[in-house]
C-alpha cells in the first residue's frame, strides 16, 4: 500500500472531520502507515487461518486441502 494511498483511504475514513490534516505531518502520515501495515496483516492472517481450517477439513479431497494448505502459505507470505 502506498503512502498516497494510505492519506486517501484517511481522508475517506473522516481525519479531516476529526482536525487531523493528514497531508501536513510526518507524524500522521506514519501513524496511519503503521496502522494500515497491522491492519492488512491482521486480515492477511484471517484469511490464511481461513484457509488453514480448510487444510484440515477431511471431509475434502487430499487434493483440496493440499490446495488450502498452499493458499494459506501463499498468503502468509504476500
């Protein structure tokens, strides 16, 4: 996620509502970087634990869950 992207998805969110000028500070440009970074981790790791569930699921081919299984060591490492 880029920094540009990061102040929009903020300036969307309402931090301008909120009196913080996101454009003018080093400061907030990083607390919102570093938040991004924990929040799309967060969900990287949901998504993966979504997969690893399914890894596990012997109602499915061996197949499938090898397939899982990858997609949940692909994610992890995006």
């Amino acid at each position: 996620m880029t920094k540009v992207e990061i102040i929009a998805m903020a300036r969307e969110a309402g931090s301008g509502d909120m009196g913080l000028n996101v454009d003018g500070s080093a400061h907030l440009i990083g607390l919102f970087e570093r938040f991004a970074a924990l929040a799309t981790a967060a969900e990287r790791e949901a998504c993966a634990k979504v997969c690893d569930d399914k890894a596990q699921d012997i109602s499915l081919s061996n197949r499938r869950r090898c397939d899982a299984d990858a997609l949940a060591t692909a994610i992890r490492q995006r």
